[in-house]
C-alpha cells in the first residue's frame, strides 16, 4: 500500500482533537480535512516539516469496538505512517510535585489490568501480570531533543505511565496503582491499545498526554477548563517536536536515518547503515539493485580457520531456521574451542575471526532477506546501548516479555511474529536471558564491536579495530555477569557456599531467600544460638561474603533487592544510627512500616515491582514486633543496620 501519512496522530476526546485540529491550522494555515478511509474518517492536517500528518479518533479505553487497539490498528492499514502519537489528557500522581498541564511523555508503559490475586500467609496479594513496553527510542530522543530548546513551562516529564480500561477518579485505587509502580508519573487509559497494535504492527510508537486531574474522586472540578488546559499543552508539545527537526521520512522508510537541521546534514556512520527497524515491507527494505536479497554467491569456506559453512547455507537457503540456528551456535563454539563450556567468553569473542563473523552474518543476512543476522542485531543494539539494559534488547528482538525471558522453544514457534533480530540466538545453549555473544552487556558490547554492519548495497563493513578496542577495554574480567550470570558462589574467607541461595533467589523464591540469607549469615558469625547479630558480629563478618550475598540478590532481583539498594535509601534517610524519626523513615521506604506501624516478618509482601528494597529483611537481628523497632539487637536495630552498611559497597 502507498504510504499516505508518515505521522498519525490518535486521540479520544472531543477536546483533544480540537486542541490537536487548531494547534496545526495555526501552524499549515490550513483547515483540517476530512478523508473517509476504509469506512473510518481521517483528518488530513497538512504537511509539518516535511512529515504528513494526519489524526483520527478512538473510542475511549484500549478493548472493545472502536477502542485504541481497533482505531490504530485500522490507521496503519489505511495510511502506513511511520509513527503513531497518541495525543490528549491524563490523571497525574503527585499533587505537590506536578501541575494540572504538566506534560507527560512515555518511556514506558505499565499495563495495570492484567493482574494476579491471591492469598499469601493470609494477606492478599495482587501482583501485576501486565507488559511493561518500552515507547521507540528514536522519537523519545525527539522529544527530549525538543525540550532542550524550550521554555521552562509548562514542565514535561518523561518516565512510565500507568494504562488500563479503567477511568481512575478514586484516591485509593490511584495509590494502589502508584505503590504498583513506585515510578509512575501518571496513568490513562488508551495506551495499552496504542503500544499492542503498533507492536504487531512494527511501527514506532509513543504517547504524549498532559495532566487534567488527580483521580482523586475531584474530577468534575473546573474539568473543563483543565482539560482544555491539558489538551492544548499536549496538542502544541506534539506540534513543536515535529516542527523542531526535520526528519527525511522517506530515508527512515528505506533504512537510512537522515537528519536535516537547518543549514546541516547530520547522518548517521556508514557503518550504521542498515535496514529500518519500523518498516513492515521486509524485501524493499533495501531500495538497491544490488541488495543482498538477490542472494549472490557467497564464500562458504573460511581461510582463517578452515570451517566450512556450507551446511549451514543449505538450512538457511531451505528457511530451517531453528536447524540453523543451533548450527550456527555448533559451528561458532567449535571455531572457538568452547564446546564444552557451550558459550563465548570474552577471550574467545576477541580471537574470533573476523572473516568467520561475516561470513556467517552475510548467510543469515541474505536468505532472510534482512531479516535475521548478527548485524541486524546489531542494529537493534545501537538504537538502544545507552540504556544500558540487557532486558531492553532483550525485548526488541523478541527474546523477553512479559517480565520473563521466553524459552527457546517459544521463540521459535513464534518466529511469523517476531520481530526482526529474533535470530541467531545462540540455539538450545541460549536460556534465561544467556546469548551466544555473551552474558553480560559488556560482553554483548564486545561481540557487536567485531561485527560487519550492512552498507546501503548490503555489503559488509568490517568495525575498526579502535571500535573492538574501545569495546574490549572495557571489559575487566574474563567471567561474564548479568541478572543470570554464574560468578563464584563459594567464600574463600569463610568457606561457606551460597549456591543453594543463588538457586533460590535465581527461582525468585524471595521468602526462602531471605531465611536461608539469615540462616548462612548466622553460620559464618557463629551466631545461630542466638539467632541475630550483635554489633560486634557484624563488625568481624567476612567482607566477602558481605559481597557475595548482596551481589547475587542485586543481580537476581534486577537491582529491586540487596544491601546495597537499601543502603542507598538509608543514606537518603540521613544514616540513622539509632532509633528515631529518620529509622523510621527508612522502614517506611523499604517496607518494614505500614500506616505508622512496624510489621511482623508474615506481613511483608515479597514483590520485588510492587516491594522494592524489602529483602534481605531478616538478617541482622531479632524478629520481634516491639516499639524498638524491626530488628533489635546490641545496640538498637539502626545501630547495627548501620554497622552493615558502612561495609557494603554499592
């Protein structure tokens, strides 16, 4: 289908797309006008900057007929856009911090309606089932871009956004959602619809809204006027991003990212050139008579290390991807001597050879027809190595979801929806988040630094040897870590193996976690008469083992749980040492105090999402329900907590 938009814009309300109509017809000099598309009505606004853009109108929430999902789904069918912006009102969190037309913009979504509840040690329990998306990076750099320039009002936030179907207007219900998410800055309800359609979709999406209320149960207070207010301030942020930059949409159709800002050019490396991420027409991805979907006859014999990679051409000429898949992983732990260990270790992806790399990723590259190789991956890793995220990737190539890293065999089955970069994943050796390339972000930093990217004529482009440098100067240690990495569990100090508290806290097995992070700590001290420890304790417990515990519950809780993160909050607080006002304050923060009251060890809730830097909570004394506080011992409780955190090192 011919193209007809490269920008779509959704609202929901009347006042939205009022707002959203005059905000461009004072920019076009030009009225809106209506197209009839499909038996859905579309709104032609004119042309901003080079970028067509056109608006239509959902029903309100994301499920149903005419909802968000229904309402962008038929817009990408009817107009193929580039990006879709969802425009309008929102409730926001914090009274005392925002403003009724405070702008907020999605980095991420918190999908709240999907949920788990049950009964734990008789308290109820709900826990949040729901994706938690990411919104395209490209256009939240744009909006960040265009809040550089700007003025100071009104504030424009950035951070995770709750969604749901429902219509929030109750404090309470507010405050649950916000203990759920502690990050949110606010919720709406269209989003989720927003984010599933233009994920199966493949095209970028993100959603920009202003605050019209608090969902305090005073929604009918002056809604009109705030509204409007909120409507217009999200309807002018929107037009003023497209208007800040100017975007060649037809180079970010055909895979080439071409920037125009007034007098210059910014384009990205030629190294970086490859297929667009957003564009679902795979085989044009390429617009080049010499692309590599005419499948040209390539090498299959490596001189650097005499493998022969015609097997493997022959999967991927028949499209047995799993086959070749776990032929790749055979063939590259086998030019690597790694067989036994069945990964890369950061020597290994230094030595491998470069000739080897290309030509495996130029096999995948072309009989995929740009849609599976290394340096598609590669390309993925780029647009988001500066969040620093393993799960982040892990996400845009559809190796993670839902808050869990999918089995292989689920990868595979699913391959007619997955998105691209889904492959090579390393076959059967490639579980809970391990790779092929490496386990850890460095070590994936390392691997994509040897790896050709795809020029515009899909010919590899071999990195400088400065790029691989860089990339291996970083790297400080031979053992790979992650959120799933196997560093030493055994204390040379002490002799004692945390192994059984890894399996534990790797099965997210919090509570067993903690008893058994008391049960080894009152080991090492010598202590388990007792049953606590006392300052002097804590003094003399080994600094490695110190280290060790709280490394594998940072690691294993994706940094929501350790030592470490409590003692971060602890120094917030003021470091107390003793019982007080600012103890207090710390138990609130960590989740030991509810409504001014300490609670028993059976009323803690051990959620890492909805209960960070709850655990370890049952290590340093006495579990006792006393005025003391928590956890008393020697000293008092903030006396010993603060002897155990003058030895931990974040």
């Amino acid at each position: 289908m011919t193209s007809k938009a490269d920008v779509l814009l959704v609202t929901v309300t009347k006042v939205e797309s009022r707002a959203v109509m005059k905000a461009f017809e004072q920019a076009t000099d030009c009225k809106a006008t209506p197209q009839s598309i499909d038996n859905r009505v579309y709104f032609n606004l004119g042309t901003v900057n080079g970028a067509r853009v056109f608006m239509t109108q959902s029903e309100m929430g994301s499920g149903g007929l005419g909802s968000a999902l229904v309402t962008v789904s038929k817009g990408i069918d009817a107009l193929s856009p580039v990006a879709v912006i969802m425009v309008g009102i929102a409730f926001g969190i914090n009274e005392e911090k925002q403003a009724i037309g405070d702008i907020l913009v999605t980095e991420q979504l918190r999908l709240y309606d999907l949920q788990r509840v049950g009964i734990q040690n008789g308290q109820l329990q709900i826990i949040l089932r729901g994706d938690k998306p990411h919104a395209s990076p490209w256009l939240i750099n744009l909006f960040k871009s265009t809040v550089l320039l700007r003025e100071e009002e009104p504030k424009v936030r950035f951070g995770v956004v709750l969604t749901g179907d429902k219509l929030v207007d109750n404090v309470d219900f507010r405050d649950q959602l916000h203990c759920f998410e502690p990050e949110a800055i606010g919720g709406e309800m269209e989003g989720a619809g927003l984010y599933v359609a233009c994920q199966e979709n493949r095209v970028d999406w993100i959603l920009v809204k202003a605050i019209c209320d608090w969902a305090d149960g005073n929604k009918a207070q002056d809604k009109d006027a705030r509204q409007q207010t909120a409507a217009q301030n999200a309807a002018k942020f929107v037009l003023e991003a497209l208007q800040f930059v100017r975007i060649d949409w037809q180079q970010k159709r055909g895979g080439v990212t071409q920037i125009d800002r007034s007098r210059e050019v910014i384009t990205e490396p030629e190294k970086q050139k490859t297929p667009s991420l957003s564009n679902k027409n795979y085989p044009n991805r390429i617009n080049s008579p010499e692309s590599v979907n005419d499948q040209p006859d390539i090498t299959t014999k490596s001189q650097a290390s005499g493998t022969d990679y015609t097997e493997l051409r022959d999967l991927l000429r028949d499209k047995k991807w799993r086959e070749a898949d776990e032929k790749t992983a055979e063939l590259m732990l086998e030019v690597s001597k790694r067989k036994k260990e069945g990964w890369l270790d950061v020597e290994a992806i230094k030595n491998f050879p470069i000739e080897d790399l290309q030509i495996i990723d130029r096999l995948w590259v072309t009989y995929s027809k740009n849609l599976y190789g290394f340096s598609v991956q590669k390309q993925i890793w780029n647009e988001r190595k500066d969040n620093k995220d393993w799960k982040i990737f892990g996400y845009y190539v559809g190796w993670y979801k839902n808050d869990r890293w999918l089995d292989y065999s689920d990868i595979i089955s699913q391959l007619d929806k997955s998105p691209l970069g889904v492959l090579p994943r390393g076959g059967g050796v490639a579980r809970q988040g391990r790779w092929l390339g490496g386990v850890s972000w460095e070590c994936a930093e390392l691997f994509f630094s040897h790896i050709p990217s795809l020029d515009r004529r899909g010919d590899s482009v071999i990195p400088s040897s400065a790029d691989a440098n860089a990339a291996s100067d970083r790297i400080n240690s031979p053992v790979p870590v992650n959120s799933q990495s196997e560093f030493a569990t055994r204390s040379q100090t002490s002799g004692i193996d945390y192994k059984e508290l890894s399996d534990l806290l790797r099965d997210k097995q919090w509570r067993e976690a903690d008893q058994k992070t008391a049960e080894l700590m009152l080991k090492v001290a010598k202590r388990e008469n007792e049953g606590w420890l006392d300052a002097e304790a804590i003094k003399k417990f080994p600094l490695e083992d110190l280290l060790i515990v709280d490394r594998l519950w940072v690691e294993y809780s994706d940094g929501k749980y350790g030592f470490s993160v409590q003692k971060k909050v602890w120094e917030e607080c003021g470091s107390p040492k003793d019982y007080g006002r600012e103890w207090k304050e710390f138990g609130d923060r960590v989740g030991w105090r509810r409504e001014n009251q300490w609670l028993s060890y059976n009323s803690l809730v051990f959620h890492p999402e909805t209960n960070p830097m709850t655990l370890p909570a049952r290590c340093s004394g006495r579990v006792i329900c006393a005025e003391g506080g928590w956890f008393v011992c020697v000293g008092g409780s903030g006396f010993c907590w603060s002897l155990l955190f003058s030895r931990i090192t974040p």
